[in-house]
C-alpha cells in the first residue's frame, strides 16, 4: 500500500507541474 499511495502522490506532482506549464504558456 505504502508504494501505491507514493506512485499516486507522484503522479499528482507531476499532473500539478504540467498545470503550472501550461498557465505559463498561457500568460506568456
């Protein structure tokens, strides 16, 4: 279980730096 919830909470960053981009990419 440990593993599964520290691969979702990667994802999650993951998914929240590829929001951040695209508000850049925007904005810019």
């Amino acid at each position: 279980r440990e593993i599964h919830v520290h691969y979702v909470l990667l994802i999650h960053c993951n998914t929240n730096r590829l929001q951040s981009a695209k508000r850049d990419l925007w904005e810019k």
